[in-house]
C-alpha cells in the first residue's frame, strides 16, 4: 500500500536511503514535488553537499519540461543536470564513449566505421537524411560494394532510406521473454533487404547521425557492457528522479533499471491514467510494475491532491479513473476569495449533445472567451472552424488521412518544425501575403529564412521595392477560393521574370523555386492539398497549426491547463470503444486500444480549471450518462452537478 504524501512533503533522509515511485494525477504538483525535493537533496545531502563533482539528475519527456524545471531551480542549477532521456544519453554515454559505440556497431550489425568523428544525434525535426544528396548514398552503396552492387538502380527516397534502424522493439522483446537476443535493422519494405547494411553503413559513417531509438538502443549497449560507462554515471549521479515516467517506453525503462542496480538512488513520478503513448512503446503497466533488481528496495507514495481543477471536475474525472485502485483524487484548488470559490465551485459539467445550433453557438462563444477544443486528432478541428464549406472540409480531412498511418508525427512536423514540403511551402506564401497586407518588413524576413540564411543588412530600398512589387504581382487578385497552390506557382513565375533578376541574384539562388511536393508524397495527398482554397488554407494554418492555436489534439495539451475546456474526444474504429462504455464501464489501466482511449479521454477532462464542457454529438447517451453519474455518486458520495445542452 502506497504512503500519501502532499505536493509539498520532503523526503526525510530514512525515505531517501531507498527508490521511491511516486503516484500522482493531474494537477497534483508533480513537477512542484519534484523540483522540492531536488532542491533540499541539493542544500542537506552529504553525498551532494561534500562534493563539487556529483549532481543530481532529473530526466523528463519534452525539452520544454526540461526548461520548466530548469526555470523552477533557478539559484540550484549548479548542482543538478535536466535532460530529456535522449539529451542524458547522448551527453553522458554517447559522446564520451565513441569507441565502445563502434565496437558495438560492428558487433551487432557487422559494420565496421571507416571514418572519425563524433557519431551524435539526429537533429529534432528533421530528417535524418537532410541536405544530403541522396545520389551521395546511391554512389556510396555501389562503392562499398563495387562487385554486387554496381549494376543496381537505386530509387529510394531519402525519408526511406533515413527511416532503416535499429529494431528496438524486437530487443527488447528478446529481454523481456529471456530469449536469445534480436539484434537486428529493420527497414521500410520499399528498401532491397540486400542494400540495408549498406546505407545504415552510409548514414553512421558518413553522416554520423543516430535516430532517436538507436540513441536508446545503444545507450542501454554501452551502459550493459561497459561497468565503466555505468560507474561513471552512478558516481557523477547518486540521485536520479524521473518525470512523466508512464510517458517512459520499455527499453528506455531498462535504461533506468540499470542504473539504479547499484549506487544511484532512483525516484520515478507519474500516472497511469495519463500513459496516452502507446504508439511510441509506453505502456501504464512499466510504471505500475516498476522495480529494481539489487539490495535497495522500493517505497511507494501518493499524491492525492488536485491544485488545478474544482471538486465537480475533479469528482468527474475519478469517475473516469474509478478502476484504478491507487489514486483518488480530492480538489485542494486555492482561492483568494470565499467569494472567488464559491463562484467557482458552483459551475457545472456541461455536456453538449448533438449538433444543434445551440451547441455550436456555445462552443463559438467558449473560443472567444479564450476557450480551447480538444480533440483525438487534429482533422476534427475542421468540424469547429467557421468559414469552411462541406467540399473544403472534405479536401481537409483526406489530407489527414493521407497521414494516418504515416511515421511522420504530424504535431512536430506540422506544426512545430516544417519540415513537410507543403507545410513549409504555405508558411512562406501567408507570410509574405501578411506582409504585403501590412507591411510588415519582419513578416517578409520569417518568410525567406524558411528557405535561406538571411541577412537584413543585405535589403537596400532597391531590395525593398523589388519585394513589394514582386507581392502586388502574386497577390493582387487573390481572393477567399484562390487556389493556394496556384498562388505558389503563380510566385515561382514571377520570381523569374527579368525585372526581379536583382532580388533573385541578391537573395535567393538564381534557379529559386519554391517547391510543393515531394517525390513520395501520395496522389491523393497531392489531389486534396492542389484543391485547397487560400481563404481555407489560411485558416487552417492560423486556427490549427499555430502556436497559439485554439485547436489542439490531447496529446498537444498534455502538460497544459485552461479555465474552459471542451471536449470532443470520439473514437476511431482502431480504438475498439463506443463513447457508451466511457460511461458505463470506464476501464484505463490496461493495455488495449480501449483503455487508452479511455486514458486520452480523461487527459483531456482534466486540463479544465473551471468550465468544462464535453461534446456528445449521439443524442441516443443521454440516458446511459445519467444512470452511470448516478451510480457513481451513490457508491462513492461524490456527487457530480452538470447540465445537458442540446
């Protein structure tokens, strides 16, 4: 049975003689605890405090965590290292042990490194393979194999070349079933089985790049078969606290297991009921059936506490997570008034049922109060978003099918890195429309730097004048149903025309273009994409892909809080769940597709503060909803207050 804790506890010296796994739901101070109890090992702990060499280390899941956490220590900084799980490895195991990583490559995987050089980590957001000229690999693979190779025709795609790695989830398999090891590449089917050896040869040789699973793989390698690499690390960190850790996948969870064999202290902090990344191996039972091998043993706490939401969310959202026996949690949200908390504390559960008028008017009125809409995945935006007719909708949603099955994980791609050519094509046009709509010359700059270094130096009025005319060409006819990819062709047009010599020479390469698509990019993605009007394109980008988007899907909010939330969370057929059973048997500590969406579901209810609001377009639940509230409320005696609007 876990001891409770508050956000606020300190582990006593006794508690930190042993691991410790921390459970704790949303709003609960996770990160609060956690930066606490760094601070204070920081400021009394002999092992820290008698030597300048040893830290403490945190490891969480987002770079933004780590400068949050960063941020929280503030003065302590000194005597504690944040990373990410990749950032940790690549600078504590990667780098300062190079040549146990090619000894390991040629024994796993029969290659031998011709070149020197520090072998890294793959860029975030790009690909793996970029600014390399994929004839470079072709020329490299006939090359080293100049006798089987030399006749070939090679038509890869640089994506699909870059996608061939290490079959992490084969190993790890292996592990775990206590079988003879699968140490193995794997690689899209489109690559000849005979070529793989050869470009993975090309891309750690030459490029000296690791993908961000390899990094895993071959820090565990290093770390199993080198007691030094592990004591290096165990002596430099007595401590190591792991946030998020049911976002943690199995050979990453191995890695941590390692290190705490012996010396290292390890606290891992986390939630079950918010484990919503299957796709990239996390499972809610690695931090449910957390242990260590060795003689340390491991306590368990919990935070119960929720410093977010008010009772009325907080008691919904344990009707969700009634199947988990380890947290229930109780609304501890403070207010600076009686006043402000019984305003509060008054508000009710709105369920929004149907797709009346009614419905979507509330929702409209919900965004413009600085409201967000949460969603399974990004194409349901399109449902919300005002302006866009049936047919541009329909573009809109094949385009998101296009990458459903697609490894591009389109929240990075799309909406943080650009690195899809169509996206980044886009970004430049609305850009450079914003800018000859206002004049903004800084909106001129953000346009070019997404395909060339730019020096703002370099613009002389000539310069200047050159932009302005060249955007009086492209855009002075464009109206809501332009096409956006016609606009594009129409500037590619126009940036060759003699009278913008100077600009293209000065500027941009003198064969500039600004391309659309790509070699491996789908019909039907190319149909649907070509058929998008400006006014839709626009909106899809301002309102969807936007930073400060009023759109997002659940895993984009997971982290994040607002005062009003709505949600429109519904399954797809791969979930195996009808919205029916989240009411009448809510069950998310499995591992079925089922359970997570039920997990994704209640991530999504507890990102409200206040108002939150759920969208429930099949009128037909009413019933089944008030009877399983109902239910609840007798069997726990916490009652749950909403109202239906439809």
């Amino acid at each position: 049975m876990a001891s409770e804790m508050t956000s606020g506890d300190i582990f006593t010296p006794e508690q930190l003689l042993y691991h410790a796994k921390v459970y704790a739901g949303p709003g609960a101070g996770k990160t609060h605890f956690l930066v606490e109890n760094v601070k204070n090992i920081i400021a009394n702990n002999p092992q820290i405090v008698q030597s300048r060499a040893r830290k403490v280390l945190c490891v969480t899941y987002t770079n933004a965590a780590v400068d949050e956490i960063k941020r929280r220590l503030d003065k302590f900084t000194d005597h504690v290292e944040v990373y990410t799980i990749h950032g940790f490895i690549i600078k504590h195991i990667i780098q300062p042990f190079q040549q146990d990583l090619r000894d390991i490559i040629k024994s796993d995987f029969g290659i031998t490194m011709e070149s020197k050089g520090v072998i890294s980590s793959q860029i975030e957001g790009v690909g793996i393979l970029h600014g390399v000229d994929k004839e470079e690999i072709y020329d490299f693979v006939r090359r080293t194999n100049p006798v089987e190779f030399e006749n070939d025709e090679f038509e890869y795609s640089k994506k699909s070349m870059g996608d061939i790695e290490v079959n992490c989830k084969s190993f790890v398999k292996s592990i775990s079933n206590g079988t003879d090891r699968k140490i193995e590449l794997i690689a899209p089917r489109k690559i000849d089985e005979r070529h793989v050896k050869s470009i993975k040869k090309y891309v750690w040789s030459v490029v000296k790049k690791l993908t961000h699973n390899e990094i895993l793989y071959f820090g565990y390698r290093i770390l199993e078969s080198n007691p030094t690499a592990a004591y290096s690390i165990r002596v430099k960190f007595p401590f190591m606290f792991v946030d998020e850790f049911q976002d943690t996948n199995p050979l990453q969870t191995l890695i941590v297991k390692l290190i705490g064999q012996k010396s290292t202290i390890i606290g891992i902090v986390g939630d079950v009921a918010q484990s919503i990344y299957s796709f990239q191996g996390a499972r809610p039972t690695d931090f449910k059936n957390f242990s260590i091998e060795g003689d340390r043993e491991l306590k368990e706490y919990v935070i119960n506490g929720n410093r977010r939401s008010t009772e009325n969310i907080v008691n919904f959202c344990n009707f969700l997570r009634q199947s988990d026996d380890e947290v229930l949690q109780l609304s501890q949200r403070p207010y600076s008034t009686a006043g402000e908390k019984e305003q509060a504390e008054a508000k009710k559960i709105h369920f929004l049922i149907g797709n009346s008028q009614i419905v979507y008017n509330t929702i409209q009125n919900i965004l413009n109060d600085g409201g967000v809409v949460l969603t399974r995945a990004w194409a349901a935006a399109f449902d919300y978003i005002q302006g866009i007719d049936e047919s541009q909708a329909r573009q809109l949603k094949s385009i998101y099918n296009s990458y459903y099955n697609s490894p591009i994980q389109l929240r990075d791609e799309i909406a943080e890195h650009n690195n899809v050519t169509w996206v980044r094509a886009f970004r430049f046009i609305f850009s450079l429309w914003e800018s000859y709509l206002n004049g903004s010359f800084i909106d001129v700059l953000g346009a070019l730097k997404l395909y060339t270094a730019i020096d703002a130096r370099k613009f002389t009025p000539q310069l200047i004048f050159q932009i302005r005319k060249l955007s009086y060409n492209v855009f002075g006819g464009v109206d809501e149903q332009s096409y956006a990819c016609k606009i594009i062709e129409n500037f590619n047009a126009e940036i060759e025309k003699a009278e913008f010599s100077i600009l293209r020479d000065e500027i941009f390469a003198p064969q500039f273009s600004i391309p659309v698509f790509d070699s491996f990019d789908s019909e039907k993605l190319i149909t649907a994409v070509s058929n998008l009007f400006w006014g839709t394109a626009y909106r899809l980008f301002t309102e969807v892909f936007s930073e400060s988007s009023k759109y997002m899907t659940v895993h984009q909010a997971k982290g994040l809080e607002w005062d009003k939330v709505v949600v429109s969370v519904t399954p797809n057929r791969f979930d195996k769940i009808v919205i029916e059973d989240i009411y009448s048997n809510p069950r998310l500590i499995g591992e079925s597709p089922a359970d997570e969406f039920t997990r994704m579901y209640y991530v999504a209810c507890s990102r409200a503060r206040e108002d939150l609001y759920i969208h429930l377009p099949d009128i037909s639940i009413v019933d089944k909803l008030d009877e399983s509230l109902h239910t609840f409320a007798e069997k726990t005696g916490s009652g749950i207050e909403y109202e239906i609007i439809q």
